[in-house]
C-alpha cells in the first residue's frame, strides 16, 4: 500500500509540475485551445495516442482477449488501420485548412480552433446549423465520456488505495482540472506524452517477466493450449464460462464480427480530441514523421496489449472473476510492490491521459462554439482564455456528478459516443478537405444521419433484424449517402473555392515554409 501511494503521489504531482511549467507560454484562447499550433513530431504523435487510447488498451482488450482468445483482436487490426489512414488522409489537409479557413463574419481574421468552427468556416455556412449542431453533440457526448473517466480512476483508486468513489473522483479529478486549467492544450499534451510512455513500457515490462517464468513464447503456447482449442484462431470458438469457472467451445466468428471490428477503425476520422492535435501540430511538414511514430507506438502496444491476455490464460491457473483486470493481477503477481506500483500508475495514467483531452475538448466546444460563436463573436482572446479555464472546472463537476449518480444507462451513453463521432464527423471531414463542390447542406444531413444512426441503430437492429453489426457500418454509409443526395440545397461560392485551391495548393508544395517561435 505505502508503495502504491507513493508512486501514485509522484506521478500526481508531476503532472501539476508540468502544468506550472507551460502556464507562462499560455497567454490566449488559441494557446489554450491548441497550444498556438507549436507541437512537435514527437509530442504531437505521443499525445495523440495517449489521448486515444485509455484504460481500454490495457484493461478492455486484455481482458477481451483473456475471455475469448485471438478472435476479439480484429478491433485492433480495425482501429490500427484507421489511425494510420487518418494520419494520411485527414491529418495534413486538416492541419492547413484549420489555420487558413477564416470567419469571415470576424473581418477573416480568426482561424478554427475548433471543429465546430472549422465547419462553419469552411461551408461558410448561412445558417450557423453546423456549428451549433456540432458543438452540442461534442458537449453532450463529452460530458458521459469525462464521466466514464472518472468512473474507472475511482475504480483504479479503490483498487490499489482503498478509497471510496466519493474522495477518489475528487483527488482524481482535482488533479487533471488544475494542470488543465493551469496549461491548457501545451499541458494536456505533455503530460500525455508522460504518460504515453508509461503506458507503453508498462505493456512491455509485464510481458517480459511473465514469459520467462512461463518458459519463453513455446512455454506460453502450451499454457494457452492446455487451457482451451481455439484460443488462437482469428475466428474464435472458444470462450471463458464464468459460471463453469472454464473455457468452453462457442460458435465461431462470421463476417459480421470481422466487418464490426474492422469497423471501429473509421472513429478515429471523427473524434475531436484526436483531431486537435492533427490540427495543432507545428506544420504539415511534421505530419509523415509523427505518424510513423504514432503508428508504430499504436500497432506495438496492442500487440503488447494482446500478449497480456494470452499471459492471463496460461498464468493463472483459476479463472479470473473479472477479466479486465488480468494486466493489473499480473502486475501485483510478478513485480515487487515499488515496480507495481510504478506499472498500476501506468493504468491511472492511461485513464487520465484520455480525460483531460475530452474535458478540454469540451470546455473548448462551450467557450468558443457557444459564448463567442453566438453570444459574443468580438470577446477578447485572453479573456476567452479565462472563460475556457472556468468552463473546464465547471464540466468536470457536471462529469463528476454524472459519475458518481448516474445510473447505467446514463453509462451506457458512452458506448454510443465512439460511433457517433466517427460517422457524424468523420465522413464530412473526409468530404470537406476532398470534395470541393461540397456545401453546407451536405455536410449537415451527413452530419445528423450518421450521428443519428449511430444512436438508432443497436435499437433498429435488435427489433427488425437481429445482425449484431456495429452501428458505425450503417451510420458512416448513411452518412455518405446523405452528403450525397442534399448536398444540392448548398451553393458553393466563390471564396470557398479560393480557399480549397490554396489549400491543396499548399498540400502539395509540402505546406508553407514556417519559422516557429518555439519547439513544443
């Protein structure tokens, strides 16, 4: 326990350490919201996957694995493919139009900073529909995305501490609240950085020791097959009884478990917290270099994540009651409690890497989408600074409160969450920076049909046709159809076709030659 605390303190006031360190660099609300786009390659890269990934990389697919075997891996073939995709297809695009699309209700002077605004900028939209939509789907999602957050580190903290929801949803939220409020994006990114290469060298670390006791990767397969046929295959067949205590034969995977898995991997075009620091990267320039470093961080901790679970099944002789907490059994079983409690911090850190992304995501999404988008389009950037700060302190005690009343289907909401984004954004930004006859009314009936189907589809499904597909399937290609047949009520003008040739005008010299004042 001592140990746990310890480390757990260090980790804490580390992260408040590199708040103060960036509150000086933070002076208005384009600082706030995307760091006064200075990131780095690596910074960007590492941030990006922090904020991504969560306590699902390791818990959720451990213990998905631990139950069911190499079957429930093709989410991580999905979800690699389309983080490596929107590197290439999104990132670059996304970055350049972001900064060189104005509000030309603001004279042109103000860029995007957000992907509400970036949407109104770039369909120059008369109706102001697209910001206002947006911006209420981000805030209402984000707000049971915080809250599961906080769910799990008060999960975490009861766990390893001892401590009950209430204190633990306070410590744990206090601490991301106030480096986020001190750093804005700079903090958020570097403590994502922190804790990106925590996560990563905690799924190696674990590995490394169990496979020696285990007798090497020949040991481990042995242990997997005496558990169970079929643990192995791509296809499944096997799963664990919890009522039995043991594994037992199941039907096998068909096309459409492969098809849902695969299809997770289409979320990462539509998830905010991600794009923002695609779109607060320090020039296209970096883009190739940090997703090569992105990618392969990604592709090797899943790997890392997968062995985990396979480590589960051959190490512990007695089935685990709760399958997602392997990884933090395996830690406690085979390190010495000063090691484990560096590596369970590795799982507070994960948690909390994704948090503070969303909770400034959303913050950003009410200050500058809602107050300056519709109440006060003129207000001052450090005072927009000021508000972002107190609209950070006030979502994360509405979160709070959601985590610690909200019932299960609140919760529940959040599973909703990764496909609506995916296809209510992704689809649209993929049209926006491609098509350059697209406008505003496609961009809004894609909007709302993918958004809304993503919501629809698990109760459409289960009355009429019973296929267990993922809902991002049929929300992204309702989402495209839309684009397609209302794009029409639009007009594309002038200026937006201006904007789109400078902007792959630029794309393809490379992006424009910058001289930053900083290397973040």
């Amino acid at each position: 326990m001592i140990w746990s605390i310890l480390t757990f303190g260090v980790y804490l006031a580390g992260m408040v350490a590199i708040g103060l360190w960036v509150y000086k660099r933070t002076v208005s609300q384009a600082d706030f919201v995307l760091g006064g786009r200075q990131l780095n390659s690596w910074v960007t890269a590492l941030s990006a996957n922090a904020s991504d990934f969560s306590g699902w990389l390791l818990l959720g697919l451990p213990g998905a694995i631990y139950v069911s075997g190499l079957g429930e891996a093709w989410i991580a073939v999905g979800l690699a493919s389309g983080f490596a995709g929107s590197w290439i297809l999104l990132a670059p695009r996304l970055r350049v139009y972001t900064e060189r699309v104005t509000d030309t209700r603001s004279g042109g002077d103000s860029d995007s900073l957000t992907i509400s605004s970036f949407m109104e900028n770039r369909f120059n939209d008369p109706t102001r529909m697209l910001r206002g939509v947006s911006a209420v789907l981000i805030i209402v999602f984000y707000f049971f995305y915080v809250a599961s957050g906080l769910v799990a580190m008060a999960s975490l903290f009861d766990m390893v501490l001892g401590l009950s929801p209430v204190p633990a949803i306070a410590v744990g939220a206090g601490i991301v609240v106030l480096y986020t409020v001190l750093g804005g994006f700079l903090a958020v990114s570097y403590t994502d950085v922190v804790q990106a290469v925590m996560m990563w060298l905690a799924l190696l670390i674990v590995p490394v020791l169990a496979i020696s006791l285990l007798g090497g990767f020949g040991g481990l397969a042995d242990g997997v097959g005496a558990k169970a046929d079929g643990l192995m295959s791509a296809f499944g067949g096997t799963s664990l009884d919890a009522d039995l205590g043991t594994w037992v034969s199941a039907e096998t995977f068909g096309w459409v478990v492969v098809i849902s898995g695969l299809a997770w991997g289409f979320g990462y075009f539509g998830q905010p917290h991600i794009l923002a620091r695609y779109m607060g990267i320090r020039s296209v320039k970096d883009i190739p270099k940090a997703a090569v470093v992105s990618v392969s961080w990604a592709v090797s901790a899943m790997i890392l994540a997968v062995l985990v679970g396979f480590i589960g099944i051959a190490y512990f002789d007695t089935p685990l009651g709760d399958p997602e907490q392997v990884f933090p059994r395996l830690i406690e079983a085979l390190s010495h409690p000063a090691v484990a409690g560096l590596l369970l911090a590795a799982i507070l850190a994960a948690v909390m890497s994704t948090a503070d992304s969303q909770l400034l995501v959303a913050a950003s999404a009410i200050t500058e989408d809602v107050y300056k988008g519709f109440v006060n389009k003129d207000a001052d950037p450090r005072f927009l600074m000021w508000v972002s700060r107190g609209t950070v302190v006030v979502v994360a005690v509405v979160a709070s409160l959601v985590a610690l009343f909200g019932d299960s289907s609140v919760m529940d909401l959040v599973g909703y969450a990764w496909a609506g984004f995916g296809a209510g954004f992704g689809p649209v930004l993929l049209m926006a920076v491609f098509w350059k006859r697209m406008t505003w009314a496609g961009a809004l009936a894609g909007m709302i049909a993918g958004g809304g189907m993503a919501i629809l589809w698990d109760f459409i499904d289960e009355a009429f046709l019973g296929w267990g597909l993922y809902a991002m399937v049929p929300a992204v290609l309702l989402s495209f159809a839309c684009m397609l047949v209302f794009n029409g009520l639009g007009k594309v003008s002038p200026q937006m076709e201006a904007d789109f040739d400078r902007v792959e005008a630029e794309i393809k010299n490379g992006g424009r030659d910058e001289e930053p004042t900083t290397t973040a």
